[in-house]
C-alpha cells in the first residue's frame, strides 16, 4: 500500500529532523530557534502561495499537476489552518525544551508515546478498525514504546518532578491531536497536502513571534542565539517528512491509527545517534527495545 510506504518515508526523514532538532537547540534560546526554523519554511512556501494570487488561472492548471501547488481558500478554511499553527506551535515549543534538557534516548520514547493516544481517540471516537494483523503490529510497536521508557527511568531521571519531561509529555498529547485534525484536514475539508503544509508554516510565524520578542527584549544578552546549519536543517527535514505524511494521510484507505506508529519508528535514527555519538547509557538494553520495535513496524505493513 502506498500510504504505508510514504509513512515509512515520512518516519526516516523525521529521524534525521529530531538529530537537526537536538544539534540546533544544544546551548542556544528555544524560541528564536523556532522562529527561524518556522521561517526558513514559510519562506520556501510562498512562491507557491504567491502564484496563487499573481496568477490564478496558472495556479490552477498548475493544482492539476504538480504536488506544490496551493489552493484558493476562503476565510473559513484560513481560520481551520490557523488552529492548526497554534495547536503544532504550542506543541513544537514544549517538544523543544524537552529535547533541549533531556538527552535523546529519554526524550524520543516519550514523544513516541503518542500514537497509544492517537490510536485510543481514532477507535473511539473515528470508527477506525484495523485488521487483525495490523493490530498485533500496533501492540509489539506499543510495548517496544513502554520498555524503552523504563529503560530510560534508569538514567536518574525523575519522571514525576522533572519539568522537561512534563513539557515532552504535554507536546506529545498535543501532538496526538494535531494528528487526529489533520485527517479531518485532508480528508473530510479536502485540502491538498501542500496547502495544509503551505498556509500553516506561515501562520506559524506570527504563533513563535511572541516568545521570540520576549527572548530578544529580556533574555539575548544572557542566552545569545548561535547561527547553525542544523537550525535551517530542521526546517528542510521537517517539510520533508511532513510531505510524505500529509500525503498518506490524504489516501481515503490510510488508517491514522496504522499511520501514527509507523511516524514513530522514527525514534530508531535519534536513538542510535545518542548511543553511538552522544554515547548515552544504558545502551544494549535500548537496543533490544528498539529490535522490537522494528518488528512492530514489520508487523504492521504486513497488515
């Protein structure tokens, strides 16, 4: 199945956006990091939002063609993308501090927690029903997430008062309905995959903005923001995999459910970069959590 295959897509591409992630804010302030990178993407977007209004008719033979194009929205629709910038913007900006103070091998398993909530909201309340296999495949995923979290308890990390944790988990919730909404997005309000990505990464840019002035009027001179490539990285990897994404979930036969586990085998790519070249601990154990992974994922595209 194509959706699975650009799911898969969308997951490795996201590894490699969460190692840009960590390099980028390691020592520097999170908001302006944010602002920069919500930028850097609002600005690749707007020559297709700009042929749109320069020129409507070749925009619109253009949509018949080309994956990039955006459509023609009205106020209505404006406003359902606009929510969608503040819900991925409060959600980004708790992940951030998150990762920023915790190391990569605690902070990936809890933000992969999120598809057990995606999945609990999806069969409840969406009527979704993956097959038999599909559901032995979300399961093996769902326990691989849980082992790989107890193994990072043994780091000394205070699951209960450490405040960098509650953000990863307050993100990751956020997140979990930020997924369930972009279905409703693509699928019931029918909006491309490059509209959903265009018009939110530049609302986007007026949600950082204010965190950011808070930074630079207050707080620059003692947390001065250091230019990085990995900062922009962030930003190209991201649109990336959110392509992908948005395009598997646009398929009428994708399951969100079936989706959202296959995005966090993602956590393979910042795992290994953590325990090979940050050297973290508790290794091997991890290891083994995240062989379990991959099968999960295995499981579940036999699905």
């Amino acid at each position: 199945m194509q959706w699975i295959l650009l799911s898969l897509m969308s997951a490795l591409v996201l590894g490699f956006y969460g190692i840009a992630k960590k390099r980028a804010v390691d020592g520097n302030p999170v908001p302006p990091v944010l602002l920069l990178q919500v930028s850097t993407a609002a600005a690749l977007w707007l020559p297709s939002i700009a042929l749109r209004y320069w020129s409507p008719a070749w925009a619109d033979t253009w949509l018949r063609e080309s994956p990039l194009a955006v459509q023609a929205l009205n106020a209505c629709q404006h406003f359902c993308l606009a929510c969608k910038s503040f819900l991925v913007g409060a959600s980004w900006t708790l992940a951030l501090y998150g990762v920023k103070h915790l190391p990569l091998s605690v902070s990936a398993p809890i933000r992969a927690t999120s598809p057990l909530w995606t999945i609990l909201i999806a069969v409840s309340l969406l009527g979704e029903r993956p097959v038999p296999w599909q559901w032995c495949g979300i399961a093996t995923v769902m326990l691989a997430f849980f082992l790989l979290s107890r193994a990072s308890r043994q780091e000394g990390i205070d699951f209960h008062n450490n405040r960098a944790v509650v953000a990863m988990i307050a993100a990751t919730l956020l997140g979990s309905a930020s997924a369930l909404y972009d279905k409703q997005l693509l699928q019931r309000f029918d909006f491309t995959p490059a509209t959903v990505q265009a018009w939110f990464s530049v609302y986007l840019v007026p949600v950082m903005l204010p965190l950011s002035l808070r930074w630079f009027y207050r707080d620059r001179r003692d947390q001065p923001l250091q230019l990085r490539a990995s900062i922009f990285a962030v930003a190209m990897t991201l649109l990336l995999a959110d392509f992908c994404y948005f395009a598997a979930l646009r398929d009428p036969d994708a399951l969100i459910s079936v989706i959202s586990p296959l995005r966090r085998a993602s956590v393979v790519v910042p795992f290994a970069y953590g325990i090979l070249y940050l050297k973290e601990s508790n290794g091997l154990r991890k290891a083994a959590c995240v062989a379990l992974l991959i099968l999960g994922v295995v499981i579940l595209c036999q699905g």
